[in-house]
C-alpha cells in the first residue's frame, strides 16, 4: 500500500510538473541563442550567463549564450536587431547602450526596438592600480588636472558602462584622462591589474575579484549610494567628494527585438514574474559581486533605464562626443 501511494504521489507531481511547465504560452523547440556583445568574463556576461540557467530551467530548453564583441557592444547587438524576429535569438548588456547607440553614430536603434528584461543594477567604480600613488579620489583628479590625457584609464570602449561613467567624471571634475579602451571590461581590469594602464572606471562586478586582491585600490562608485562590497568594505559615492558628478542606475539583462511572437515575450514576462523575481542564484551573484538585484521587464524597465540613457547622451552631446542630438532621436535633455 505504501509504494502504490508513493506511485501514484510521484504520478501526481509529474503531472504537475508538466501543467506548470505547460502554462507558459511559448515552447520552444530547439535552442535560444543569446548574443552578448562583449568579450567573456564581463559585467555582461556574467549575468546574462546567470539568467540563461533560470530561462533554462523553466523553458526546459538550452539557452546558449554567444559571445560577440566588438564597437562597443554594437557589433553583436545589431546581428541580433536584423536578424530573424522568429523568438529565438535575444541581445544582451547594458540598457543605456541600446538607448543610446543611435546617439553615438554605433548603431541606429532606441529603447522602443526592443523588449527589456532586466535583472541587475550595475555601478562603475573607479579603481587605480594598487602600485599608483593615488590614494583618494582628490589625488587623481589633481594628478588628471596636471597631466591632461596624461593618466590613462582601461575601459570597453565610450559607450560602455565604464566609458560612460570616464566620461560623466572627467565633465563634473574638469579633467582630461587617455582613455585606453578593450574588447570587454575583463580585460580593461586586467590591463589596469598588471600595470599596464593606471585607473578603470569599469563595473565593480568586473573588478571585484581584483578588488579583494588588493590588485586594485578603489577609489569612488559611480552610484546614489555607497557600495558594501564583500572583502572590501565601503566604497564611497563619487559625488559625496564631487558633488558636481550626478549618479544614475545602470541597468543590465535580455533584450528581445520587437516583432518576435506575442507568445515569447509573454513567456518571459511570466518567467521574469515568477523565477527571475524571486531567484536566490542572482541575490548571491549580486552580494559577491557588487550590484542590486533589480527584476523589471516592460514599460516599467523603460522608465526605469531613461534616467541613465538621458544623462549619458546627453553628456555626450555636451562633450562633443556624441555624432547625433539626443532630441532628434527621442532623448529629452533631462
């Protein structure tokens, strides 16, 4: 009696199972490729890699993820923008890049291109290398005031998330450093790690390791709140020693073109709603790695990211960095 009852519990679980399984309305029947416009090892990469093994467990489908660097993130984004709108070939990275790439002259594409699914808040830090004689944030801005384009600092390129935030400081504190860019913020940070570059401005997600090495010294973090970071402690705001510098919240995840099936995007909405929500994997990412946990998908997601999207465009525009007026493109000067 007991193993019938036993039986027929398992029976009753696996019918379950296959219902729950069963409610998203897209199933998909071969494996969904999600590009990541950077190299591995990054900020991008990392969480996207994360938030693969979530959509995999409940899709019951491979996610596999590809990396594809290149223009600051813009090569593998638009691969994936005039591809096939057949659901099975997502972007990646940062949402202010894809609000903002039209802006650089990259990549003509806005934020209303694509769904967004995101998981994470991202804040750059500002790190030198622990043999440098900067020991503040004072220190380098009087060191950049005194050699202009005379220190130089690894980041992933101008619209990355540290080319961003180089660009925001050296505006609000008057300075001009040599920016030295790589294919990805992994390898920004281990230039800046092995002396081969003085400072970063890349993700604390992508420095932390070197961080806790004490390869790197953190200076200052490019958000509205200080950072606990594991094994390192405090990091604090640049604008508590800037006040010029305003921080905004840089949100990383998926996105999904527009024009794909209704029934994928509802999909991982349900999935956002259910798993991506209540995941303990990306709150233990997020506590070792320096970032906020921040599931957000929809017209919830575009509010959420514009803040960002409207300084860094039009910081750049007021730098004449920028090849395209942030107006023109939909970007209201915030």
């Amino acid at each position: 009696m007991k193993r019938t009852l036993l039986a027929a519990a398992a029976a009753i679980l696996a019918v379950t199972g296959v219902a729950d399984a069963q409610t998203y309305p897209w199933k998909p029947t071969k494996p969904v490729t999600v590009v990541v416009p950077w190299g591995a090892g990054g900020s991008t990469d990392q969480v996207v890699r994360l938030l693969a093994k979530e959509i995999e467990g409940a899709l019951g489908q491979t996610v596999v993820i590809v990396n594809q660097p290149g223009a600051s993130g813009s090569i593998g984004t638009k691969s994936v923008l005039e591809g096939a709108k057949d659901g099975y070939t997502w972007a990646s990275g940062a949402a202010k890049d894809a609000g903002t790439y039209a802006v650089t002259g990259l990549l003509n594409t806005k934020l209303d291109d694509w769904h967004l699914f995101l998981g994470v808040i991202n804040a750059s830090v500002i790190s030198v290398n622990a043999a440098t004689p900067y020991k503040t944030l004072d220190d380098l801005v009087k060191a950049m005031k005194a050699k202009p384009n005379g220190v130089t600092v690894a980041t992933a390129g101008i619209n990355s998330s540290g080319g961003a935030a180089l660009g925001a400081f050296s505006q609000a504190a008057g300075v001009q450093a040599r920016q030295v860019t790589y294919d990805g913020g992994n390898p920004a940070v281990i230039a800046v790690a092995g002396g081969e570059t003085e400072a970063t401005t890349q993700l604390a997600v992508e420095q932390a390791e070197m961080l806790r090495a004490k390869r790197l010294r953190p200076l200052a973090v490019f958000s509205t709140k200080a950072l606990q970071l594991e094994g390192v402690g405090e990091i604090p705001t640049v604008s508590s020693q800037l006040p010029a510098f305003k921080a905004t919240d840089n949100y990383f995840g998926i996105f999904v073109p527009k024009g794909v099936p209704a029934e994928v995007v509802k999909t991982l909405e349900m999935i956002w709603a259910d798993k991506i929500a209540n995941s303990e994997a990306l709150k233990k990412y997020a506590t070792s790695r320096g970032a906020i946990v921040a599931p957000v998908f929809g017209d919830a997601a575009k509010a959420a990211v514009m803040p960002a999207v409207q300084e860094f465009a039009w910081g750049m525009w007021d730098r004449k960095e920028g090849k395209v007026n942030p107006e023109t493109v939909g970007i209201p000067r915030p």
